[in-house]
C-alpha cells in the first residue's frame, strides 16, 4: 500500500517523505504521520517486498542493499529531496539509503525509530554482549520457521521486543497477520546481520537526523540509538521513558508532531551544509500523554 498525498504548495512540492516500516508491518502503520504532516507534503509509504501488498513469492532480500533495491520504484516516485523516516527494520534501511551513492545526494533529513542496526554493536565488549543475545534469538526464530513451529517463532520474536513493557496479549487479526508473513522474519534477520560498517556509513550522514527511542524497549535498540547520536554530527535524540519498541504507533501523538517539525526545519535549512566539527548530540526526553 502506498499513501500518497499530492503537493500543494510550492514549497513542499520540492520534496517528498519516503516511510519504511518495521517487520511484520505495512505502509498503513504511517497513515497517521500522513494526516500530521498534512495534505501539502507527498507522503511514500510502501509495503516493503514480502509484505501487505506485496505479500507472495518472491527471491527475497537477504541484505539491506537488496531491500534498497527492491524500493526502486517507490523511491523514484519521489520528486526532489527526499526526507526518510523509518521504524525498527524500516530504520535500518532508511540508513542504508541515506548513504547509497544513488541517493544520497537527494536526502534532505533522515527520521530513525529505533533502527535494528545490530553490526553497529560490535566494537566493545558489552555492547557486543547484546548482539550476541539478538543473534540467538534470530537462531532460534530461523530454527523454528525451518520446523513448521511458525507460532513458536512469533512468540520469541514478539516478546524479544516487548523490552521490559507490559506483556500483552496480540489481537486475533495481528497474530493471523503476524503468521501470514512470518517466513519474512529469516529475511530480515539475515539482512541486518550482513550489515557491515554502520559507523563508517552513519558518521557520513551530512542532514539533520532525529533519533528515537523508547526506556521499554529492549537493551539492544535503546544502546543502538544512543550510539547512532554519540557519531552522527548534529543528530537529535528524543526519549519516551515510557514507550516500548512499537512506539511509532503507540505514541503517535508525540512521535508524528516531531517528526512534521524536524522535516520543516530541514527543508527550511535546506542547502546550508552542517557546521564541521566533533559529533554533538542533543538529547530530549518526552513526556507522553
């Protein structure tokens, strides 16, 4: 599904906003952030491959420069500038385009919630510790697709990203469509574990970058955030004490205003370079209503 809403102003009609969404989810996951943002920016919401309409057989993507491929055509749809926002896995690949030569120049902001940047992790000892614990969660997940015991795996991978939240129980039509696309989840496992030098690929981020993250989602994406803002030149970092790992939905209300802000600031700023110098991050802590 792509939502799409046609430009009304000359301003905004020079640029688009591209959002990926996480695993097991759709381009509607961003029909709110489309009626924020307002019926004046173009909004590109695609189903990544494998996913709502996308849904089916298909070779699919088992690194992050595939995924970027396989967006092709959305991302052609945008005109202009292009400011990317993406959620979790989305995230992942919203970085990934912001430093493919192909596109790189026509990124003008770049909006992470927290991205599954997992490789990023591995340069000290503790940090490594939390992507060992992903790697075997992804283990066992694939091992469990492999048997047929589908539930089993969505389970794991639910409740990894529970974090420390509440544990509540899916709705029927989340855990039918949770199953629908479950085989999907090797993919991305795979994808964000190819990965390969995210801090050289994220210190050349050269736009204004919004950092999210939520105090109960899980160890690793709250460490992967704060990473990310202590090498991103200029970056922002807004924390939700008290949203999880789906806090692009749950806290819509928060997140969305943000982000509107954080792409009209951009676009305003548009064609002034970043001052040079060491990374320094700004840190905003939310109170979510």
């Amino acid at each position: 599904m792509n939502i799409s809403t046609q430009a009304s102003s000359r301003k905004n009609a020079q640029s688009s906003v591209v959002a990926l969404h996480c695993s097991l989810g759709s381009g509607r996951q961003w029909a709110k952030l489309a009626v924020e943002l307002g019926a004046g920016v173009k909004l590109i919401a695609p189903d990544l491959i494998g996913y709502g309409n996308n849904a089916g057989t298909f070779d699919l993507p088992v690194t992050l420069a595939q995924e970027v491929d396989f967006l092709r055509d959305a991302l052609r749809e945008a005109k202009g500038p292009i400011h990317l926002v993406g959620h979790s896995y989305g995230g992942a690949i919203a970085l990934r385009i912001a430093t493919d030569p192909a596109y790189e120049h026509r990124i003008r902001s770049l909006t992470l919630i927290e991205p599954v940047l997992p490789t990023l992790l591995l340069e000290s000892a503790p940090d490594r510790r939390l992507h060992d614990q992903f790697a075997e969660l992804a283990a066992e997940v694939r091992q469990d697709l492999q048997n047929g015991s589908v539930l089993e795996a969505i389970d794991k991978f639910s409740e990894f990203w529970c974090g420390s939240g509440p544990r509540e129980p899916l709705s029927p039509t989340a855990r039918i469509r949770m199953i629908e696309h479950a085989e999907r989840l090797a993919f991305d496992f795979a994808a964000a574990f190819a990965e390969e030098n995210v801090t050289m690929a994220a210190v050349s981020v050269r736009v204004p970058v919004l950092l999210f993250s939520g105090g109960q989602s899980p160890n690793l994406t709250q460490r992967i955030v704060r990473r990310l803002a202590a090498i991103m030149d200029g970056a922002e970092m807004r924390h939700l004490p008290d949203a999880g790992h789906m806090l692009a939905m749950t806290h819509a209300g928060v997140i969305n205003p943000a982000i509107a802000a954080h792409i009209a600031r951009a676009d305003e700023l548009a064609g002034v370079p970043l001052a040079a110098g060491p990374p320094m991050a700004r840190i905003v802590s939310l109170a979510s209503g």
